[in-house]
C-alpha cells in the first residue's frame, strides 16, 4: 500500500499535525483555489512531487513558465529558511523529478498533435466557435468521411471535405440532410483564423500516444509531464479545448480498474474557468459524465482555479479533496465565492471558515482531504509543505538537455503526412477532370465524323445533285426566280395564281 502523501502542516497544540492526500483516494478529484498570488501554483508543484515520489505520472500545463524547475533539486534561500524554521522542519531534502516537456507548438517541449478525427466534431465546433447549426454541418461532414472511408487527420483534409460537400449538396441531401453553403463557409473561415493561431501545428500525425504520459522512472518515481502553455494561453480556446480532449482520450482508451491503490495518472487543470466558459450544454455535460467516470479508470483530476464559483456545481459536488487559498471580498461576487467556498467544506467547530478565508496569508490554506473511507475530512487551517524541487524555471540549455534524454526524443519532432482526405479527394476530382475531358473529346470527334460523312464529294455529284446547284445559283437573277415559280409550282401541282408572291 502507498504511502500517504504529506502535503501541508496544521498547526496544534503539540506542534503541527500532518495532512495528507491518501493515494487510494486520490481518483476522487480535487480543487485548488484561491485568489492571485496566494500560493496556488507552489500548491500544484507540492502535489505534483508528491505524486511522483508515490509512482503516480502527471500531466500539468505551466501557464505561467515557472515549472520547469521541476526538473532540478531546490536550494536553500532565505525566504525558505524561514518557512522551514517556523515549521520546524529540521530536515528537507531537496531532489528533481523525472520531468517530459510537451508544446503543441513543438518550441519548448515535444510536439503534441491530435487527427481531426480523433477530436471529433463537438470539440472542433467549440474549438471554432461555431453555432448550432454550424456545427449540425460540421457534424454532417465527419459522417459523411466515415461513410466515405476518408481519412480526417489534418486541417487540410477538413478543408477539402468540406469543399467537397459543399460541391455534392444536392446530391447528399437525401441521406444526409441540407448543407448550407453559408456554414460551410463560417466554418472555413473559422478554420483559417484557428491556423493564424497556429492551431493547424497541433493537427496531424503522429499522434500522441497517451501510453507515453503514462510512465514511471527507473526509481519508480512517476514521470511530470509539463505542458508549455505560457504561449498556448493566448489563444484561450485552443488551449481548454486541448485539455478537454486529453481528459476525454484517457476516458476513451485507459481500462476501468475500479478502485485502484494510487491512480495511473494525476491531471491538472490550471485555470480550470476556461474550460467550462461559454461551453454549451451539451459539452457541459459530456465534461460533467467524464468527471464522474474516470474515477473508474484510475484517473484523478485535480481543478486549479481563482474561484470555486468558476466550476459547475455538478463537477464541485465531485471533487472530494479540497486546498483552498485565500479569497478576496471586494464585490458581491466575492463574497458570494466567500460563502461558497465555506459552504462546501465539512465544518469544524473551532474554525470560522468565512473569516478564515479572507485571513490566510501566502502559503496558507483551508484543506480538507477524503479518509479512508472517502468522507470529506474536517477542514483545517494548514500550510502548504514547501517544494523540493528548484523554485526558478530552468534556462534555455537546461530545457533542452531535459529534452534530448527524454524517451520519446525525436518520435514527434517530424511530422507525417500520409494519404488521407485531401489526396483522395484530389485524385477523384483529377480523374473526374480527366473523364470529363476525354468525353468531351470523343463528343468533338463523333460530332466531326458525323459532319464529314453528311458532306457530298464534289465528284460524285448527281444529275439531280447537279441540277439543284444550278438552280440555286439561277434564283439569285429575276428570270431565275421566274423559273423557280414555274418549277417549284408544277412539282407540287399548284396553280399559277395560287403561288403567286410565294417567293
């Protein structure tokens, strides 16, 4: 059986009393919150080192590019003496931890991508800000690529489906439904404002392997995968929309294993309110069933936000360990966060939790943790254990050393673009392009037979072929066309006056 994990230190009368997070129930989730500069992100590192010492990998994005320290043992400095000494810690051993560098932009950390297909059209339509209807076309689209056996793995293969049913609406309306030309077009400019962001970098092959976030050094210690994020953040969208689909891709692939000993891996959600901002309902509650049942799988997620109120009440009521920092009551708003974040914890009758909150200085936290037999445990007020690993982020060399000894080094450095999508569709209208030409040259050539085989040889003419030349040549003069009369009356019987100013 693991170890329990020692995260922060409750003051009482003896000293300090240890709370731990017990690894059994760390697949119940968690929360991390409080306001700006209160500590959140030394918490994180804390219960990131403390799953790696226990043999749990974790997956954390560095929002703010100062985890990559991670990677090398801490130091003594003055600020951390005095932390040690007022938590008479006598002994603290600093170490580094086995760390993997991911980007999706591939600058700082091994690329990330995804296929098209493997996001599926409810992330892509949110990724892409699309509305209902947009999105019912989006949809219709990847139906349309299965049916069809088309590949999706890039943005340019979802460019060149989405031309393609645009081109065959008519002849795809009766099994599929309307298309409108007009989201057909929202969608690809959408699509276009996405690879401005750089967004196209993260579709492709190869794809990632979760089984590669999923490892273990050779101490057994699990390995921290960083994801950079300090650039990914700019472009909010991309970077919630990421996380949710990795969240959703360990829900899809890992096998249920019940009630584990410890997790297979910790996810970390730092500004866990842009996963859920603007979401629709539909999404909301994909995320809310996927919180529910990873659990089952091994996985469990911890939310870093500023407010509790930033998190649905469905995915708060599910989240059974609790590290709340202080919050701020300048508005209605806050206060109303105040009153929340006390309301959820299990009260203890020598603490006024709503007071509490607003006093807690940096480091400080109000923390509640599941026992053993998953019961919320009585919230105390606590302070955060001090990390051992190196508080500033490594340098641009250190980084890439992490990077080179790395398992997975060059795996995903150099991208793959086999046949898919794009290349059949090209072909097809190629040879389309080709069997239109050839027909409309066989048309040409029966046309020229036809007209060559309708025209007389002029030597062989007959008498009356001759004839009728000559009188064509004749009807030009005046006694030519009194000739003509005279003819063409007598042919067909009719009366000198019955024809008269016929021609």
């Amino acid at each position: 059986m693991p170890e329990p994990m020692h995260l922060a230190l409750s003051p009482s009368k003896d000293g300090f009393t240890s709370l731990e997070l017990l690894p059994r129930m760390a697949n119940r989730h968690g929360l991390v919150a409080g306001a700006t500069g209160t500590g959140k992100t030394v918490t994180l590192r804390v219960m990131a080192e403390a799953f790696s010492r226990s043999g749990v990998p974790v997956f954390m994005a560095d929002v703010k590019g100062d985890l990559s320290g991670l990677a090398k043992p801490g130091a003594e400095n003055p600020k951390l003496k005095e932390r040690l000494e007022m938590l008479k810690l006598t002994e603290h051993a600093f170490e580094g931890f086995p760390v993997v560098f991911w980007d999706l932009f591939g600058e700082q950390g091994h690329p990330v991508r995804t296929t098209v297909s493997e996001m599926g059209p409810l992330l892509l339509a949110r990724l892409l800000n699309l509305n209902d209807t947009q999105g019912g076309v989006l949809s219709l689209v990847f139906k349309v690529a299965d049916d069809q056996g088309l590949l999706l793995l890039d943005l340019k293969d979802l460019r060149s489906m989405l031309a393609y049913v645009a081109e065959h609406a008519t002849e795809l309306k009766t099994q599929y439904g309307n298309v409108s030309a007009a989201s057909v077009g929202a969608i690809q400019r959408n699509l276009l404002a996405l690879e401005e962001q750089g967004g196209d970098r993260f579709f492709g092959e190869p794809a990632l392997n979760l089984e590669d976030f999923i490892q273990t050094d050779a101490k057994g210690r699990g390995v921290v995968n960083i994801l950079a994020a300090d650039k990914l953040l700019q472009s909010p969208k991309l970077y919630a929309t990421f996380l949710l689909w990795l969240l959703a891709e360990l829900f899809e692939q890992l096998p249920e294993v019940g009630d584990p000993d410890k997790p297979k891996i910790a996810f970390f959600f730092d500004e866990a309110h842009l996963l859920f901002e603007d979401a629709p309902e539909a999404l909301l509650e994909k995320i809310e069933q996927v919180v529910r049942l990873v659990r089952s799988k091994g996985v469990g997620i911890y939310f870093c936000s500023q407010n509790p109120l930033d998190i649905p009440d469905k995915v708060l009521g599910q989240l059974g360990n609790r590290v709340q920092h202080a919050l701020r009551a300048f508005t209605p708003r806050d206060q109303k966060a105040v009153k929340a974040a006390a309301e959820t914890f299990r009260s203890n009758p020598d603490l006024d939790v709503s007071t509490a909150i607003m006093e807690l200085a940096v480091g400080e936290a109000l923390v509640s943790f599941l026992d053993e037999k998953g019961t919320p445990g009585i919230v105390r007020r606590a302070w955060v254990m001090p990390p051992a690993s190196q508080f500033p982020p490594l340098d641009r060399s250190e980084r890439q050393a992490v990077l080179d000894r790395s398992a997975v080094a060059g795996f995903y450095e150099k991208a793959v673009d086999r046949e898919s999508a794009f290349e059949l569709l090209k072909a097809k209208a190629e040879s389309q392009s080709r069997q239109a030409a050839q027909e409309a040259q066989r048309r040409v050539e029966e046309k020229e037979r036809a007209r060559e085989e309708r025209a007389p040889s002029s030597r062989s003419d007959t008498a009356l072929e001759s004839f009728g030349k000559g009188l064509a040549r004749a009807a030009g003069s005046s006694i030519g066309r009194a000739l003509v009369r005279g003819v063409m009356g007598s042919l067909f019987g009719g009366g000198r006056g019955r024809n008269r100013g016929l021609f």
